[in-house]
C-alpha cells in the first residue's frame, strides 16, 4: 500500500486508507500520486487518483475526510453520496465525517462512473485531433 501523504493517526488516517481500498476495488488500474505539496499541508501533498485523467482527489481537514471528483457534475448519483460542491460547474464532493458509514457499492460505482467519463473525455480529446 502506498504510504499516505495526508494519513493522520486517527478516523481520518482510517477513513482515507478505506477510500483507498475502494478505489482499487472499483479500478484496479487506477494510478494514486500525491500533488501539490505546499506548506499549508506541511509539504505533505494531496492524494490523488488518476485513470485517462483525474478521478478524484482525498483530503483530510480537521472534522472531514473531502473526495473530490473531478468530473463529479457529470456524473449520476442515485445513492446521493455527494454532499458537498454542489454548486460547482465541474466538481462534486463527498465530505465524511468521524463516525461516517461508507456506502462501498455506490462509492465504487461512482469510481468507475468517474472513469468511463474520463475515457470519453479522452476518446473525444482524440476525434478532434484527428480531424
């Protein structure tokens, strides 16, 4: 397992270590980085999940544990997980806090919802240079 930028020794260490897990469930190719790294999270950097592009990214704030999708606006809820950035454009959040159940299976099909809008993206990112 990847080591954690952002894993504290608590929920939230705990919370982001099952986000990975689910991740790697709902897409085994998915790739985790860790990015911007800046004094404000101690040079510690964000962790991130890319397939064909960002998937989402993990953040631990003092009450929450933030999953950002990149393409979240995009993408079908039906569980209704996102619950945070719901006003944005593009972006669409889950914030869980200390004691938050995660609901794996919808959790997982947003992941993999996530990806196959990354691979239109892509696919339609290739059609216009071919033309």
């Amino acid at each position: 397992m990847k080591k954690d930028a952002a894993v504290k020794g608590d929920w939230r260490g705990e919370t982001l270590a099952k986000i990975r897990a689910l991740i790697k469930e709902a897409d085994p190719d998915a790739i985790e980085d860790v990015k911007w790294r800046k004094p404000s999270n101690n040079m510690q950097g964000v962790p991130v999940w890319e397939h064909d592009g960002l998937i989402c990214t993990g953040e631990t704030y003092k009450a929450a544990v933030k999953v950002t999708f990149a393409r979240g606006a995009a993408l079908e809820d039906p569980s209704r997980l996102f619950n945070a950035s719901l006003d944005g454009g593009t972006r669409r959040a889950i914030d869980f806090h200390e004691g938050s159940e995660i609901d794996g299976k919808a959790f997982k099909a947003l992941i993999r919802a996530a990806v196959k809008e990354n691979m239109k993206a892509s696919a339609l990112k290739m059609t216009k240079r071919k033309s």
